[in-house]
C-alpha cells in the first residue's frame, strides 16, 4: 500500500467480520501510522508502537473525514516523539479518562456494557435499574467523580433521595407524565443499584474499590395486607355491580378475577398469551416469568374464566385497540377499590391473600410455594406466621361459647339477685 493520502484513505473499504487496518508505507511514510476501518465503516487515524516494556499499544486519535491525513501525520509524529522519549500516550489517556469518569459516565457504561457480566439478570430488571439511575443517582450524583467518590456521599445519598431531594415532575412524551418521588424504600433500591454501578466499576479496574460497601440499606417496612372473606365478597359484588352499570370492562373484571384466583403476579396475567393455557392438563405454560418459566396449575374455577373467555388475537386479556395487551388495570383497580370500600389495597395484595387462604385451609407452605413459582423457600417463609390462623379460629369458636355460657351464667345470677318476694295477701 502506499503513503496514505485522501485517495487511498477513501478507497478503504470495510470487511464484514472484523476491522480493517491500513498502514502508512512508501516514500515519506511514517512507521506505525495508520488507518482503522471497523465493519460499520467508522474509520480512524492511529499510532501503534512499543512501550520501553515491550508492550504493542494502539492508540485512536482522530476520526478519517475530520483530520487530513497530512493533518493526522502530524499528529501522529507527535505521539510517536513522545514515546521516543518514553512516554506511553495511550496510558496516559487511559489515565486521564479514569480520573475524568463521572458518575453518569459511570452509569452509561454500566447499562451498555454490564449485561454482559450479568446474563441471567432479566430485562426488566435492567429497566428498573436505567429508571433509578436517571430518577436519582444522576440528578444527585451525576457530576462527581466515580474515582472521589466517599463512602459518606453515598451515605448522603441515600439519605437525599428518602427525605425527596430527587423528586420531580417529568414529561414522558406528548401526553404522559412520571411523577417521582422519594422514601426510604426507592432510596434503598437506589443505593443497592449505585452499589452495583460501583461494584462493575472494581470489575473493570475503573476505580479501586467500592465505597458503597459498608453503607447499610434502608429497611422497607413489607405491606402485608390480606383480604378477608367479607372483604372478598364486597370486592365480588361490586365487580359485578360495575360490569352491570357499564362502568368496568370485561376484560378488567376478568383480570382482577384471575388474579385472586391463581396468585399469579400482574404481568403474568395481563401478558398471558392463549398459547400458554394448557386447558386440557388445566395450567398455564410460562416461558418467563420473574422466577423463570413456570406451570401454573389452575383451580377449576380460574380455568372455566379463562376458557369463557372470547379469543381476539394472541392474548387472553388484549387491548381494546391494536394487537397487544390490555395495560390498563392499575386505574381501573382505583376505581374499583373505592367503590368496595378498601383503600390502600394494591394489586399485589391480591396475591398475598391467595397465600393466606392456602395456609388457612391448611396446605403447606412448601406446597403454596409451589403454585406461586417461587424459587426460594425464605420467599414462602413469610407467610410463615398465617399458619397460627386456623388454630385461633379455632379457640375464638371455644372462647365465644364459654363467654356466651358465662354470660348466661352471670345473668341468671343477677336475675336471682334482684328478685323480691312478695307476700301473699289475702
């Protein structure tokens, strides 16, 4: 090849599987000056050399359409005259760019590249965190230094974000809005997300250690909340009443139906695919859900709602319009909620109370388990302290007659306590 001119620098063309190097050669050439072409067609200028070490480095310094190649030969003279005399400016950069990483460097790198180290992590775990990261950490972090981070900034912010220091109002499109807000339990799962950030960094020899280390999370107080009977039977009746008026669709009464029926979680059932419904051997099919893929079994009740359902497109509850699924429950669940008369129950709640049930009607939590899809049995674990609930039924039945028989008994007493003879008089 000869020297490198606009003319053979144009002529370069990109290989499909791996980049192209082309290097200066000829009269007049200078030795380890080259061009780089990758398959997407980015072409850049490029020293390579020898450190006093022995070591072959590569360094990228200008982009082909933006410097000359005169231009470029220059500048790689310059480079090369630092090495002559014993620099390395390919450590020198790398140097400089570890020392110039911020947090939102940090964070950017981490969302591109971490998948890789953590392929099992699913994706709307990924989503989570990308939330987190652009909701708190780079508001209240963004512009420090990775490399200066202090165990006490990450302890500030975790304090920050639960007093409602990164709280605001944001537009998400022409129409939608996220507010976000504050509070010890998105402050705790923001530092565990800072913490991981970190942690790649130690991976990635970015930073020395983690200074998130040693900062305990904030505990989040657990939302247990059961239905009773009672409370079930309003919910039914008022499903019912609204479906009759009009004012709640099918398929939302449908899905908060199913949801109290098989303790599947929210995305499970509003995704479902009729795919998946094993009508004949009476479950559900999961090929992913948060635990992996799973079998739901279905009570004979669940599966008679899914089967009278109507089939329009792929999924068991679709949309009212297009071709994905209905996505609308959490204000259609506010309406219903208020109208039953029981507010500050979630739709998670539903879920818990399909476990309480279970343990009430005596199965094992190893069992119950089994049916919600959960992997791990401290997960079960904490319905743990339901099981004393049949016992106390039991004794609040044996209670209620004794208390009724003393209750008699006393008020005969005083009946006879109180009762005057009168004489007979002729």
């Amino acid at each position: 090849m000869p020297k490198l001119t606009k003319r053979t620098v144009d002529a370069i063309r990109p290989a499909d599987d791996r980049d192209v190097f082309v290097w200066d050669s000829g009269d007049g050439a200078l030795k380890g000056f080259g061009v780089r072409v990758k398959p997407s067609g980015a072409a850049s200028y490029l020293v390579q050399y020898r450190t006093r070490e022995g070591r072959t480095r590569r360094l990228a310094f200008g982009r082909v359409g933006v410097l000359t190649p005169d231009q470029a030969r220059k500048l790689a003279g310059d480079k090369l005259k630092e090495v002559a005399e014993g620099g390395d400016p390919s450590a020198d950069r790398h140097r400089a760019r570890h020392d110039a990483l911020t947090i939102s460097d940090l964070a950017d790198l981490y969302l591109a590249e971490g998948r890789a180290e953590k392929p099992n992590k699913k994706a709307s775990s990924w989503a989570a965190d990308a939330s987190n990261i652009a909701r708190h950490i780079k508001p209240l972090l963004g512009r420090k230094s990775a490399r200066g981070l202090t165990q006490t900034e990450v302890a500030k912010f975790q304090a920050d974000v639960a007093a409602g220091k990164s709280k605001a109002d944001i537009k998400t499109g022409k129409r939608g809005r996220a507010i976000v807000e504050g509070g010890r339990g998105t402050a705790a799962r923001s530092l565990a997300v800072l913490a991981a950030m970190l942690q790649f960094a130690v991976h990635r020899k970015l930073i020395a250690d983690n200074p998130a280390k040693g900062v305990k999370l904030f505990k989040i107080e657990t939302k247990e909340r059961f239905l009773s009977e009672a409370e079930l039977a309003r919910l039914a009746d008022t499903i019912a009443l609204m479906e009759r008026e009009q004012r709640l669709s099918a398929r939302a009464a449908a899905a908060i139906r199913l949801l109290l029926l098989t303790g599947c979680r929210k995305s499970e059932i509003l995704g479902l695919r009729w795919a998946w419904v094993d009508a004949p051997r009476g479950c559900l099919r999961l090929p992913d859900s948060k635990s992996g893929a799973k079998v739901v079994p279905l009570a004979a009740a669940a599966l008679q709602l899914i089967t009278e359902l109507p089939r329009r497109g792929d999924f068991v509850l679709p949309a009212a319009k297009g071709a994905r699924h209905y996505t609308g429950l959490q204000k259609d669940w506010e309406r219903v909620r208020a109208r039953a008369g029981l507010p500050g129950v979630r739709i998670h709640d539903f879920r818990h109370s399909f476990a309480s049930f279970g343990v009430a009607a005596g199965d094992t939590l190893y069992m119950i388990g089994k049916v919600l899809g959960h992997k791990q049995a401290r997960v079960t674990e904490g319905y743990a302290h339901l099981q004393t609930d049949p016992l106390r039924a039991v004794a609040d039945r044996a209670a209620a007659k004794i208390a009724a028989a003393i209750g008699a008994g006393a008020e005969s007493a005083a009946n006879s306590a109180n009762v005057v003879p009168i004489s007979r008089t002729r």
